[in-house]
C-alpha cells in the first residue's frame, strides 16, 4: 500500500467516525447541540481532504462518468449543506428545528455511506472505481 493511499484511507476513515458520532448523538439525544456541529464539521473536512487525497492517487483528471465520482460529489455537497444548515439551526436557536433536525442528519448520512461503501469495497477488490 502507498502512503498516500494509507493517508487518504485513514482521513476517509475519520470522515465516517467523525460524522456517525456526530449524527447518531445527535439522533439519540433528539435535539441539535453545538457539539454536534463539531462533528459534522470534522466528519466534512476530513472527507474532503481524504477524497482530495484519493484525488491525488488518481491522477489528472476527474472521471465523472463513474456514478462513485458522482455520488461522492453529491455526498460532500450535502454534508456541506447539512453542516451550514445546522450552524443556522444553532444560532437562531430555533428550538422546534433543533428537536426535529435529526431526520435531515440520517438521510445525508445514509446517502454518505453510499460512496464510502463503494469506495471500501473498491479498495479490498483492487477496482479503480466501484460502480
């Protein structure tokens, strides 16, 4: 395994600890907190630096005809959207928000284990791209 390869897994790796923390506590406690924020913020950067990475492994170039390309675009923009949204969430103090916000965090979350998935089992098959 090349290091760059190892680097990129373990910040995607981080992604999904940090982001599962985050969402799940949140679900659990059925209310928004601002710790929760963290971990979404967290959860984002470390999957933009890792796919950044992976990027890197990849060459020039970006093959957006590969649906993996596609749903991981689509999973960054929505963990982007999910993180600015909850930061507005936590600052109006919108309390009727903060209680029901969970149901938005699971379904960006499940869409983001879609890509991660595909891109793990990429991984442990040796195909350059999942689907």
């Amino acid at each position: 395994m090349s290091p760059l390869l190892g680097v990129a897994s373990t910040l995607i790796t981080l992604a999904l600890a940090f982001y599962t923390l985050g969402v799940w506590a949140e679900r659990i406690a059925r209310y928004l907190k601002p710790w929760h924020l963290a971990a979404f913020w967290l959860g984002l950067v470390f999957d933009a630096a890792g796919t950044y990475a992976m990027d890197l492994l990849n060459g020039p170039g970006v093959d957006w005809t590969s649906v993996h390309t596609w749903t991981g675009q689509l999973a960054i923009g929505l963990m982007f959207t999910h993180a600015v949204w909850a930061t507005t969430v936590v600052r109006r103090n919108d309390e009727c928000v903060r209680a029901t916000f969970h149901r938005f965090s699971l379904l960006v979350w499940g869409l983001w284990l879609v890509p991660y998935v595909g891109g793990a089992i990429a991984g442990m098959t040796g195909a350059k791209t999942p689907f």
